[in-house]
C-alpha cells in the first residue's frame, strides 16, 4: 500500500466556525505498510485529530502496520485510498451523503460508524431511547434514563408543560440538538419551571438526578471498555431547592479537567458501577444503536447502590483521555473483548 505524493504534506484550513480540517498528511511520515497493512482514513477536525492521532498512537499503530491518512474533503472519496477503514466526525448533510455514497460503492470498507446511526445521537431525545426500551435491570442493578419532556417550540408553553408531565424540579434544560457545536453544550439548571421561559426551545427538560457530585464516563471501542471518573454538579438538597429559583447557565463541568478519579470521595460515591452491568448495557447499545465508537455518561442516584441513570451518549468522544486507548484502537490491549474488537476494527 503506497501513499501518492499529495498525501504527504500538512495544511490547515478554517472551514467554518469550530470546524478546522486537518488536510492530508500521513502520521507516518512516508512508511509505507507490508502488503497486509491497514489503511485507515480519517475525517476530523483538527481539534480531534490533534487530541486523537498522538505520537504514542502513531507509534504504536505503524509497528503493526496500520497507517493513518487525512482524507481530503475536495476530492471524491474513491480516488482517494485505497482505505480498509473510514474513521470520520464531520458535521454536514452534504458530508453524509458522500459517506453513505461511499458505503453503497464501497461495501468492502468499514466506515467507522454509519452516519445515520450516528445522526440518532444528534438528538437529545432519541439519543436516550435506545436505553429507555432497553430497561435493563439484573442482579446487579437498574439502569434507566431521567424522565424528560422536550420541548420544541414556545417557551411560554413550559410551565403548564412540565406540570403536566409531573415532572420534579431541579430541571436540566438541554439543548435538543447535540451535534458538537458549542451551543449545544450550552445547559442551565432550574429551580422553578417558571423561569425556564427564558430560555430558547427547541429543549429538552430532564429532572435533575442527585448523585454524589460524581459522575462515570464510559468509553466504548467495540467491544472495548473503560471507565473514568468524573466531577459533576453537586446535589440539591430540597432546602436549597425550597430556597432558590431562577434558571443558572452552568460550564462543562466534567470536561476532562474535571477528573475525580484521584479524589478522595466517599466509597459509596466513588464505586464504579459492575462491570457485568457496564459490559451488558454497552454490548446492547452497541447493537441497538449500530455504532462500535462512543461513550455514555452513567450516574448513581445517590442513597442507592445499584440504581443508575444514563444522562448523555456521545458519538467518537475525546478518547485520548479514555486510559490505555492507544492500545485498545491498535488491538494490543489485554483488555477482555479487544481481541474482537480487533478483528471488528483490523
Ligand atoms: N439529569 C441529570 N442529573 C444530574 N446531573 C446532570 C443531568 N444531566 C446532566 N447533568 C450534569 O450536567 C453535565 C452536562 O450534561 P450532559 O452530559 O448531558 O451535557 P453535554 O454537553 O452533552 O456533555 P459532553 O461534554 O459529555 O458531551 C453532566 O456532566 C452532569 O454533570
Ligand atoms: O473536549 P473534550 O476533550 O473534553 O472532549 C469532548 C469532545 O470534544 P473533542 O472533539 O475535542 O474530542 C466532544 O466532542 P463534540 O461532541 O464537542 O464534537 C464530546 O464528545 C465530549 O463528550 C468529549 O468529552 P468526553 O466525553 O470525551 O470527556
Ligand atoms: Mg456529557
Ligand atoms: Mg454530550
């Protein structure tokens, strides 16, 4: 497998806002894989190429043969390759439709993941129902999602909207659409419904769920999974509920900076959940949602052992900070399963 010429050097462009792509250049730097190598294709932005494609991969990933190359967005996708894998997160309609294109001619390529399947987490709404139908409940607990009311259009609806849904306050107000962009991170958390008609629908409404401040973040790759801590906002309790009101904007407080997995916390708090529940709840989302690269946002209802609520699935999260994930996506962990993740991805 050789690279051509053009594949060999490094632009950046400014597409739209928050939207870098990286232009072609090979992480390798002109090695060219033995004949059973594996090229992977890569469309990202180059915030996620950057915090992605790093050295330790690189490495890791050319010793085994496998060689990553930008796919440049201005020239049709089949002159471009040969590729064994589409690796991809780019916004778009017109985007999407190349990739689905590209599936339909190219069945022989695995595109990582199909962008409709991708679409579904898109949406704050269907994003959660995969888990709601599930209704996974074993020995080693339940897992369900916050109850939530969407609201698509007149804010001043809200009030009698979320009394009639029963639902109980503190409120987390979304955004519907998740699709990356800074707005859609942008959350607030009311105290009373009233003062949500400040805020601009579409939305969705989801009850607040106390958990310790804590919350876990589970990275999946195929059958691949790992768990990290993660500082979250604090309980209300329901004196401070009584109170408070008025609808508070609130930052992206279980960014990466926010790991709580060296933090000194109450066990009942820190203790992650099963992972016979993780591995179940992740095998089945895996099928019902059709994609192999995401992670889910689980938290613990405080006072409880083993009830838990699903709060946000992300489509190829920040996986550089996902531990080990060099060697789950170059398949040299001993991790269970990435033996067959493995043979999913290579
Ligand atoms: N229902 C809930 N109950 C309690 N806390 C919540 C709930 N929903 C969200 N949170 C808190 O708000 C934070 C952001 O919510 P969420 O994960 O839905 O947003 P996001 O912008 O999609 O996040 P990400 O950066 O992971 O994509 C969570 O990390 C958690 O701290
Ligand atoms: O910004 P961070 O590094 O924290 O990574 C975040 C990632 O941004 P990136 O694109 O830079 O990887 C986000 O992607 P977009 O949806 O905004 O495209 C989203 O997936 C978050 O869930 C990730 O946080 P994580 O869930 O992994 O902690
Ligand atoms: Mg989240
Ligand atoms: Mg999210």
């Amino acid at each position: 497998m050789r690279l051509k010429e053009e594949n060999m050097y490094k632009v950046e462009e400014e597409t739209r806002e928050n939207e870098k792509v990286a232009k072609p250049y090979s992480i390798s730097g002109g090695f060219s894989p033995p004949g059973k190598g594996v090229v992977v294709g890569y469309a990202l932005t180059s915030k996620k190429t950057k915090s992605f494609l790093q050295p330790k991969l690189e490495g890791l990933a050319r010793n085994k043969g496998i060689l990553f190359v930008a796919i440049d967005q201005n020239r049709p996708l089949s002159d471009q390759g040969p590729f064994d894998i589409v690796l991809h997160k780019l916004s778009g309609k017109e985007w999407r439709q190349i990739l689905e294109d590209y599936r339909q001619t190219h069945p022989e390529v695995t595109v990582l993941d199909p962008p409709d399947a991708i679409q579904h987490l898109h949406n704050r709404q269907s994003m959660l129902q995969d888990v709601a139908d599930m209704n996974l409940s074993d020995s080693y607990g339940k897992v369900g999602v916050p109850r939530q009311l969407v609201i698509e259009r007149d804010a001043s609806s809200i009030p009698d909207a979320v009394t009639k849904a029963g639902l109980i306050l503190p409120l987390v107000a979304k955004p519907l659409v998740a699709d990356g962009s800074t707005k859609s991170h942008e959350l607030s958390l009311a105290y009373d419904q009233y003062s949500l008609q400040k805020l601009e629908p579409p939305l969705v409404l989801q009850e607040f769920v106390n958990h310790g401040g804590v919350l876990f973040k589970v990275y999946i790759v195929g059958e691949a999974i790992k768990v990290v801590r993660r500082f979250s906002l604090p309980d209300v309790s329901k004196r401070e509920l009584s109170k408070n009101s008025g609808v508070f904007r609130f930052p992206r407080v279980s960014c990466a900076a926010a790991s709580a997995d060296d933090a000194d916390l109450d066990p009942g708090v820190a203790e992650l959940p099963p992972r016979p529940l993780l591995e179940r709840l992740a095998r089945e989302l895996r099928r019902r949602l059709g994609l192999r690269l995401f992670n889910l946002d689980i938290i613990r209802e405080h006072g409880t052992r083993d009830r838990f609520y699903v709060i946000d699935i992300n489509y190829f999260p920040g996986y550089g900070k996902m531990p080990e994930y060099e060697h789950i996506f170059t398949g040299l962990s001993p991790e269970p399963g990435t033996k067959q993740l493995q043979e999913a991805l290579y």
